[in-house]
C-alpha cells in the first residue's frame, strides 16, 4: 500500500505529509497544542482534545457521552482503546525526528472501571522507548476531579523515514 493511503484523500485542512515531515515530531505536537496546526478531527468525534505536550509525553482530557454507549449504556471500549491510542501514540510521535512519520502497530487496553457519562478524564501517554523504528509507550486514563484510574494501556509505534523534497 502506498503510505499515501495512510493519510485522508480531502485533508480538509489537516497538514500533508510533507508539511509534517519538514518539522520534528515534537514541533507538530506543539503546533497542535498552541492551534497552528489544526486538531485530529478523531477529537471532536471522541469529545476530548489535546490538553499538553513536552518530549516524551502528551495528555488529552475529555468526556465519554451518550453517543459514545454500548447497547448496555455504558461506555463503549473503543472509546477508553480511541482516548489511549491517542495519548500513547502521539506521546511516541514528540520522540519522531525531522523527515519521519509513525503508526500504531498495536496496542492493549486494560478496562478497571466504568467511566461515568460526562466525567472529565484525562489520559496521559509517556514514552518508555523510542529507537530508529519503534516506539514505545504506556498510558493511564485519570479522572480529573476523583483521581482514580479507569483504564490502562501500552502501544508498539513503527517509526518511518520518509523522503523529502
């Protein structure tokens, strides 16, 4: 597969890739943070967004809502593996040097607790490896005003070099 298929065809507004590649990891986390790149529409589908970044470390805080429900009406497990995948991975991508990109490989999310409709969370991702070709971080997903944690993570990120012009 063309690793131009990894990218949306209409980027409404989001960066291309060699927009992203001209910068380090690091730098296109910030510029996201501070509003110079725009957001992951992913954010405004989950209800969470970018709340810090630093080297080696990125957290986003929101809420699950009812769209966000399994048939039980609680909240569904894709939304805890989304919120995780996020925090993790883009904590490997402030370690992505200048001229390369990355991807999730895998990830595993450990479910401790229903998170409550509407309770503010935030999920943290820290680095605990970042070589070459691969990254490697975990994540906790907090809440915000009980400072209990509902879910735990770990992810494997494939770091590519990619050519620029």
């Amino acid at each position: 597969m063309p690793h131009d298929q990894f990218y949306a065809s209409n980027h409404e507004g989001l960066l291309k890739e060699e927009q992203i590649i001209a910068m380090s990891g690091l730098d296109f986390m910030k510029g996201i943070l501070l509003g110079n790149h725009p957001a992951p529409p992913m954010c405004k589908t989950m209800n969470f967004a970018l709340h810090d970044v630093a080297d080696g470390f990125v957290s986003f805080q929101g809420s699950p809502s009812f769209d966000h429900c399994n048939p039980l009406g609680t909240v569904h497990g894709g939304w805890y593996g989304t919120v995780l995948d996020s925090c993790m991975a883009c904590a490997v991508m402030t370690r992505v040097p200048k001229g390369s990109v990355y991807t999730t490989l895998e990830y595993k999310v450990n479910i401790l607790r229903p998170i409550p409709l509407g309770m503010m969370v935030q999920a943290v991702g820290k680095v605990d490896h970042a070589g070459r070709s691969t990254g490697v971080a975990h994540g906790e997903i907090i809440g915000c005003e009980t400072g209990k944690l509902y879910a735990t993570g770990s992810t494997t990120c494939i770091i590519m070099r990619r050519e620029q012009n």
